[in-house]
C-alpha cells in the first residue's frame, strides 16, 4: 500500500468569506493563509450547512445535515450514535488529534429557552418519560465534558476516544474567558494571568461597540497562541513517526467578545474598514427583522453587551467590530504559520494535505446588524475554505459550490477509506469527486422573537446566482439575485419578473430536503 496522505485542518469561528488576505480584503494581512492559498486550491462559493456553532461543527464531524445528525440548534449535543469521518480515519490507522474548540456539546449551564407547553383542562399530561416524542440520552454524563461544571472537578480528564480523536486538548468558550485544558494549563503555568482576565479591569480604550473589551491577558497567554503551541509541539513530535495522522487546529476567535490582546487590539483602525452598503445612501428598505433590531436598540442602547443573537449597529461600531476582528484574524495567521512552519521542521509538509475553513460567519455591520441570527445573508453563510495539497493544484481559485459537510467525505476519499452509509456530503472537485450544483443550508433557534415568532427555522438554497430562503414562521421568505446584488438588499420574492426563477429554486430546495431525510439505520429485513 502506498503512504497515506495526512490533514491538518484549520477551523476558525466567525470568519466571512470576505475576511481573508487571499480573497481580496483591502487591509486585513494574512501572510500565512495567503502562502496556503498559493500552494492549493482556495473555494470562492464554499457555504456552512448551518450558520450556527454546534450545528455546523456536528455537520463537518458527521458528513450530514441538521436535520439528519440530529444538533439542529445551539443546545442539542452531538449524539453518539451518529460516526464521524474521524472515527473512520482512526479505524483505518490513522492518529487522530483535535486542539481547540470542539462545541459538540453545551458549554453553558443556561436554562433552554422553549415555553414548556399548556395541557389542556381533562386532559392526561404525559409523564415526563413520554412527554417528547423521541427518547434521548443527551443529559447523560458522556455529553458533559464541555460544560465548567466537569472542569471544576480535581484533575479533569475527558474520555478518550472523544468523537473519533484520539488526543483531545480542549479549549472552550470564547475571548479571555475560554476554560478546559487552556483555563488548566494557565492556573498551572501563568496564574498571574488569572487575574486579568476580568471584563471589569480591562485597558482603557474609546471604543463603543457592545462586547469589545481590551483584555489585560498577554499574547501568549491568549487562547490563540495556547493552540498554536500545543499543536505545534504535537507535530515537532511525530518527527520519526510514520503513521499517518489528522490533525483539527481550532480556534475560537474570531467571535464576540472582541478581544484580540496585546499588539492585536490597535493593530487596524476602524475608520480603514469598509463601510457597509446599508449605511451608504437612504434609498434601503429594510427588512421587518432589521427594523424591530433597530427600534429594540434605540430603547435600549445597552443591549448587545452579553446577548448573542443579531444586534442593531451604527456605522461607527460596525467599523470598530470589523477592525477588532481583522486583529484577531492576523493573530490566527500568526499562529497558523508556527504550525505550518512545525509541520516542515518536522518533516511530514511534503505529505500533508493543510485546509483552512471557518464555522460561519458575522454580520459586522451588513445591513446594519452586528453577531448573527435567523437571517441567511451572504456574510453568515459564506466562509473560507483552502484546500492545499503538496501533491496537487497549486495557486488555483474556483467557483466549485461546496459546503462544510463535504470537507470530511472529501478527505475520506483522498484518503482512500471508505464512508460510511448515509453520509451526505459529497466528494468535492480538488480530488476527483463531481461536487455540487447547489448548497443547502439549515438553520433553527430555542429562542422566540419578535421577527421570526417562536423557535424560528429557516432553509435556503443557493444555487447559480440565487440565494432562496423559506422561514417557518412569520418572516418574510427571501429570493435575491446574488449577480446584480451582491449585498442581498432587495428581496425579489413578490417580484412578478422572477416567478420562474423562485419556482425552479422551490423545487431545488424540496429535492435537496428529500435527499437530506435519512436513509439510515438500514432496514433489517425485506419485511
């Protein structure tokens, strides 16, 4: 047998497509990635299958929808009875390592956010074991392991295999604030460090956009550098080992809070970056979503401090949300290149396939709103993806649609190993596969809103130069033209000129759905 190829797949979190040196951003230097780029194959229409963490994350790890693998929404962990391509790759003899966020399990102790439902006078109420249609385990012990309460115990260790990966070092959470292996290694290591990670004794700054805080916690005390170390020793210490290996470098920036550290913080100013198309002109009318955002904020200027979900910005803090994350980008690249610089120094570069992709993105300002939510736009489903082969292509851009279910499939079969049945990725064009003619993205929410009405769920297609959405609930569904508008600012779904264009896409859409149910567990008899 010939020697198996090895990976090393870099994740980031909230990164737009539009964030990165090699795809055209005016100021943001990424040297690094840049150099990646140029030795591979770098994708200009790659999509998340949800553009949310723990869905999107349990997407790439099962090679399956949402709705197939069962984390439809931030706060269901990933089941263990789904496989994961990493669980396959480590069957076949390969070493399998993740450094970094995981999110595949729930890493807070907030109460979920669904009313608990009205049983109606003379009628049983269920008992709690028949109350939900489906038994679950998901409480049990084994989908703790990314919650404090598991890392407050003495000498916390999580169980191996964790999802496939042999060698786990964790890091969770987001900012300063990031806990397991990192929040570990510090109290060990630099536990002056400790006392600076308070929102309340950071720098001074003039900045105004809601969660930017100035950490006191030193460049090499931040999470960033805390990965790119561990995985940087990993790699220096295969240097007379064989085996082929997988390794997922995953960082948790950039994300709100935003905080890059040390010489990060200023290292771009918010009057340099774009300024967004919705506040250039008066002539944009805005969708009912970003007016209730907007009205919500002007009642109360402090919102947005702790809350997540999609906020209404001024100009002034979108350019200081884009130049504070711009910070924490060039802080990624910088730690990308001491791993890719390890992997040379050990000897396995000539051998190993490196990729670089993102979780989904962050509005930063695009049609006025800050985070993310409910709303499909371009700047939350699009992200970076790198596919950087020693062997093959180098230098080359593509227009190939792709999605994030696709990168484990596609690494199983440059691998040559087999996937499991009922995967739905498909095999992308970098190695031989057909790709696909049209992405489909899932999105679900716990939380009611006033826009979107209660447990919001949206599904979109992109296909061609279209963008079509249909929310489950009381938003407005969404067809753009993404050719003559780029920034999604006129929603055509009412216009008359375009009713054969949204009937094609609303039969693209059900057929990506019928394909998406699940054809698995197998039947165990004819009948």
């Amino acid at each position: 047998m010939t020697e198996r190829p090895s990976y090393i797949l870099f994740i980031t979190d909230q990164q737009r497509y539009d964030h990165l040196g090699c795809n055209g951003h005016p100021v943001l230097r990424t040297p690094n990635i840049d150099a990646m780029a140029a030795e591979g194959v770098s994708h200009d229409r790659f999509y998340v299958a949800s553009p949310v963490c723990m869905p999107n994350r349990a997407s790439l790890m099962t090679c399956r929808m949402p709705s197939s693998h069962g984390t439809r929404s931030l706060g269901i962990p990933l089941s263990h009875d789904n496989v994961t391509f990493v669980e396959l790759l480590s069957a076949a003899g390969y070493d399998t390592c993740l450094i970094g966020k995981s999110h595949l399990q729930n890493v807070s102790d907030w109460d979920i956010q669904i009313e608990p439902p009205e049983h109606r006078e003379d009628f049983a109420a269920p008992p709690d074991d028949l109350a939900i249609a489906v038994r679950c385990d998901l409480d049990n012990e084994t989908y703790q392991y990314e919650r404090q309460e598991f890392w407050d115990k003495p000498d916390p260790k999580v169980p191996l295999p964790f999802y496939g990966f042999n060698e786990y070092t964790s890091v969770m959470r987001h900012g300063f604030n990031t806990g397991g292996d990192h929040l570990e290694w510090v109290k060990k290591n630099a536990p002056d460090a400790l006392a600076k990670r308070g929102r309340n004794i950071q720098l001074a700054h003039d900045y105004t956009v809601p969660q930017a805080i100035r950490t006191k916690v030193p460049e090499e005390h931040y999470s960033t550098s805390f990965i790119a170390d561990r995985a940087a020793e990993w790699l220096e210490a295969r240097k007379d080992n064989p085996k082929p290996f997988l390794l997922v470098v995953s960082f948790p920036d950039p994300h709100h809070p935003f905080t890059p550290p040390g010489k990060y913080w200023d290292m771009y100013k918010p009057e340099d970056m774009v300024v967004p198309a919705a506040y250039v002109g008066d002539d944009w009318d805005p969708p009912e979503y970003v007016k209730i955002a907007e009205r919500d904020r002007a009642n109360d200027p402090s919102l947005g401090q702790m809350a997540g979900y999609s906020l209404a910005v001024s100009k002034q803090e979108a350019q200081e949300a884009r130049a504070l994350t711009c910070g924490m980008i060039t802080m990624i690249d910088d730690a990308v290149g001491r791993v890719r610089n390890a992997a040379f120094e050990s000897g396995v570069a000539d051998n190993t396939v490196q990729i670089y992709t993102s979780d989904h993105g962050d509005h930063l300002g695009e049609h006025r709103l800050l985070f993310k939510g409910a709303e499909q736009y371009d700047s939350l489903t699009h992200v970076p993806f790198i596919w950087a082969d020693p062997k093959a292509d180098s230098g080359t851009r593509t227009d190939d649609l792709a999605q994030t279910h696709d990168i484990g499939t596609t690494i199983l079969e440059h691998a040559k190993v087999e996937r499991s049945l009922g995967m739905q990725g498909v095999v992308l064009p970098v190695v031989g596969g057909a790709g696909r003619n049209a992405a489909h993205i899932q999105y679900e929410t716990q939380r009611t809103q006033e826009a979107f009405g209660p447990r919001p769920r949206v599904h979109s297609i992109v296909q061609g130069n279209w963008r079509l959405s249909i929310y489950l609930g009381k938003c407005q569904n969404e067809l753009f033209d993404l050719a003559n508008d780029p920034g999604e600012m006129v929603n055509l779904w009412d216009n008359a000129e375009n009713q054969d264009v949204k009937a094609r896409l609303l039969e693209g859409l059900a057929e990506l759905e019928i394909a998406a149910a699940d054809r698995v567990p197998l039947p165990t008899a004819q009948a």
